[in-house]
C-alpha cells in the first residue's frame, strides 16, 4: 500500500522549504552529479538542488505542481504514475542521489536502490509509526515501523546516518529518515591498501 505526498500543511519541514535532513546531507553528492526527487510535487528540493547545480529529475503524478517548475533550466520534470505504471525510467538511468521525502510506497523501495549509481547516496525521509497519536497520517499502512529504512538498505547500502522519532517543531510529526550510501566496488583498491571513502559528518 501506499500513501500520497502529504499536503504542504503536513510537513514536517514547513511550507516551500527543503527538509533540514536534506540540506544537512547534500554535501555527500557528487558536484554537478544527477539528483533524482521522487513524488517531488511541487519541487522544494528538486530546486534546492538545482540551486546548488545538481541536475535534477523531478517525478509526480500530479502535472500541476510539475508544471511550476517549468521555467527551470536544471530541473526536467516526468509525469508519471509511479505506484500504478511501469517506473518511468530507463533500466540503466543512475543517479548520484535519490530523495525521498513523505512519500511511502514500499513497492518502490528496490527500484530506488537500482537507481543510485555507485558513490550515489539516498536520503530518505518520512512519516514512523506514533504518528497517529499527532495528526496525519495515522493509517498504519502509511507510516514506516521502527528501523524500516535500516531493513531496506541492509546489504545494500552503507548506512551514514538513522533517526527515527518525534519532532515537535514545526507542528508535531513522527519521522524516520536515513541517509546512505551506495559504494562502488573497491576490491581492487583494497589490494593496493587504498585508504577508505571518507563520508564528512557535517556538524
């Protein structure tokens, strides 16, 4: 099952502007690398990135909040029904990033690994279970269980960052969010004792 994009008086994050988990972990993109937002309604982060010249692949279902990004040279925006249709992608389409932000549709999870390209890094973040006791969502289908996110890139991804909890600013929210990496292989470079990547934690 799957929810919608919350409505902008349902974010955690305030109106129009780029979750603070996003903005925290955006240095670990490659410059200039493709960012891809997904259910990116109206584009608070596909701007956010295109701001920093991230190219940027918005995808939404709703083509009115697409269309108000269409002056924006950086940002190519793809109306697409990502839970009822074939992903809109080609197979080989790789990403330095994926976002995610409150939007869940648990089926996509697999689809959003096989898009990051090696080095990429997801940065994931949406509605936990509690939140029902707060507002919106409350269906329990719709909200992540504790640790969701860490189970989905277990094997798959390194893990820089996990929350998991209550925020009380700027309207009460329970949230989950992950920030994580995809790694390219090194086994060659361990051969040659290669020191290891090396992930700033910003402050």
């Amino acid at each position: 099952m799957s929810t919608p994009v919350a409505a902008p008086h349902a974010s955690p994050h305030g109106n129009g502007e780029p979750s603070r988990w996003v903005r925290h972990w955006a240095h670990l993109i490659a410059a200039g690398g493709a960012v891809l937002d997904v259910a990116s309604g109206a584009g608070r982060h596909a701007r956010f990135f295109a701001s920093l010249g991230h190219p940027v692949t918005a995808l939404d279902r709703n083509a009115a909040a697409l269309d108000a990004m269409r002056d924006e040279p950086l940002i190519t925006t793809l109306v697409a029904d990502i839970e009822g249709a074939a992903w809109p992608l080609p197979d080989d389409a790789k990403f330095a990033a994926v976002v995610v932000t409150n939007y869940l549709h648990r089926p996509l999870f697999p689809q959003l690994l096989r898009s990051l390209a090696p080095g990429g890094v997801l940065v994931y973040e949406t509605f936990a279970q509690g939140n029902e006791s707060v507002g919106k969502p409350s269906n329990p289908a719709f909200l992540l269980a504790p640790g969701e996110l860490l189970d989905v890139v277990r094997g798959h991804l390194r893990v820089i960052a996990f929350q998991d909890g209550f925020l009380a600013q700027p309207r009460p929210a329970y949230v989950q969010r992950i920030c994580a990496i995809m790694e390219a292989d090194r086994s060659a470079e361990r051969a040659e004792a290669a020191p290891p990547p090396c992930y700033e934690l910003a402050g």
